[in-house]
C-alpha cells in the first residue's frame, strides 16, 4: 500500500506523533493505520497529542551570544522536575543554538535540530518524557556587544530568567552589571521613546481617576499628573532606574562612567503570563479516575 502525505498526517493528527515517526509506522506495518497506532504505542511516540491541553509553566530559558548577537529561547514544561532533566536541558540548548540562524519562534519550530524540524523534536520529547511541553518564546537582539545573564541556573546558559543587553563599548563587566539589574528590577523598556504608548496612556488615566477623587482643581491635577507621570517613565524604564549595585546613580549615569552605552536588552522569565489552572485534590482524582 502506497504511504501517501495523508495517510502519515491522519496518523500524526491522531496520535501527535512526529511526521518521520508516522511515516516510519505506516511503512513498517504496511499502511494498515490501527497497527501503526500500536507501533507508534509500543516505541513510545504515540499519545503526544494528548497531553497538549496540560498546562506547562515551568521550562527553562536558555541564553546565547556570538559576536554582536544574543538569543533568548522559552521551552516550558509541566513540572520543574523535567526542567531538571538532562535530556530536556540538551533540547533547549540546542534550540538555542539553532535560533542564532532565525529570526522568530514560528522559524524556529521549523529549524533543523539534529535532523528534524525543532517541532518534531519537541514532539518526540513529549512523548518519551510524558509531559507536555512548549517552545513558547524566542527573542533576538544585536548591537556593538551582547552579554548575557541567567537567573536561578540549572545548567550552563539556562535557567528561569534569561537576561541579553546590547552595548557598546568595552567594559563588559559593567554591562554584565546592568543584566542582573534587569533580571531584577524588570524594566518595561530602555528608555522614554521605547515605552508602549497604551501603557503609558492606561497609568496616566489611573492617576488622573485618582487625582479627581481627591476633589483638587483640574489645574492641580494636571501639575500632580505630570509629576506622577515623570516619576512613573522614570521608574519604568531601564536607563532612568537607580542602579542596583549603586542606587545614587541612574542606570545611564553607571553606564556613562563605565565608557559604555545600553542600546538594548531582552528579558525573558519563565511561564511569564501564563494563567495556571488549579484544581482542588477531589477533581484531580476524579479527572485521574474518568481517564
């Protein structure tokens, strides 16, 4: 029986297994689709699908640098355990290292890691490890220099944050400095120009809704407005923030005294705006229990 593209994609759809791993079942059972299901079953490969709707907040976020370039790749999973895991931690690392050749995640799911599209790969992880599993994120930035910085590492260049910051200049240790300050102080933005006008727009309409409730003239509230809006931009963005490691200095100023400039930076934490549903212990048994 011939193995036609959709015979192999039923059977993907079917049992989430990678598209070499269907065709591979289908050619050895001869085309016959329930005996490939339990071919695909018996390796491990079949069932992937399944576990999709599981929710995977945990991961790692695995940073890289050449030259002028750094990437910053996401891949969740269910637990934290898994994140502790060998196999995975080679996954992310070398989806890192193909995510220096792209330029966004949906090129990256189609980037050849080890002779397979990063996707399938993925794939195949979720079923030999059982848990479901996202390559969720990639972010790219390039300038003069790039350092890196993770956050609560689990191995080398991987951990739950991922931090990139573009300079220019030659004190790396300086902009290594100002990484860690981004992994804590979690700025929105570089700098003034760099912030998201309906960000900025939402907080300046919180304050004046506050500054109205305090019954002040609308030419009071305008100056306290401006004021709060000046402290918010200044305490949103990254080169206006008091330094961490020298909070009498802004970021810039630290940066300025140490010969360099900040152009940029990437921030990336782990399970960042994933909503995670939780159950109580009775409807967990009971889902356990319906299959």
């Amino acid at each position: 029986m011939a193995i036609t593209a959709a015979l192999v994609k039923e059977l993907r759809d079917t049992t989430g297994a990678g598209m070499m791993d269907a065709k591979k079942a289908l050619t050895e059972t001869g085309g016959d689709m329930e005996a490939a299901v339990d071919w695909l079953r018996t390796k491990g490969l079949a069932k992937a699908d399944k576990k999709a709707g599981r929710t995977a907040a945990e991961g790692l976020v695995a940073v890289k640098t050449e030259g002028g370039t750094g990437v910053a790749v996401e891949v969740n999973s269910e637990t934290d355990f898994v994140a502790k895991n060998g196999e995975f931690q080679t996954m992310v690392a070398a989806f890192a290292d193909a995510a220096m050749g792209v330029d966004d995640v949906e090129a990256l799911k189609a980037a050849s890691v080890n002779g397979k599209p990063a996707s399938e790969v993925l794939t195949d992880a979720i079923a030999k490890i059982g848990e479901n599993m996202q390559l969720r994120r990639m972010a790219k930035i390039t300038g003069d220099n790039v350092v890196s910085y993770v956050h609560n590492a689990a191995a080398d260049g991987m951990g739950k944050i991922g931090v990139l910051v573009a300079f220019s200049g030659d004190d790396a240790a300086t902009a290594k400095q100002v990484a860690m300050h981004v992994a804590a102080v979690n700025p929105a933005a570089l700098a003034e120009a760099d912030m998201d006008p309906a960000v900025v727009q939402k907080e300046k309409q919180i304050q004046m809704d506050i500054a109205r409730e305090s019954g002040k003239p609308e030419q009071v509230i305008e100056k306290m407005i401006e004021g709060r809006m000046k402290k918010f931009i200044a305490e949103s963005t990254l080169l206006s923030q008091a330094f961490v490691v020298n909070p009498d200095l802004t970021v810039a100023k630290a940066a300025e005294e140490a010969g360099i400039t900040i152009t940029g930076f990437i921030r990336l934490e782990v399970g960042e705006g994933i909503v995670v549903e939780k159950e109580d212990f009775a409807a967990e048994v009971a889902k356990a229990v319906q299959g």
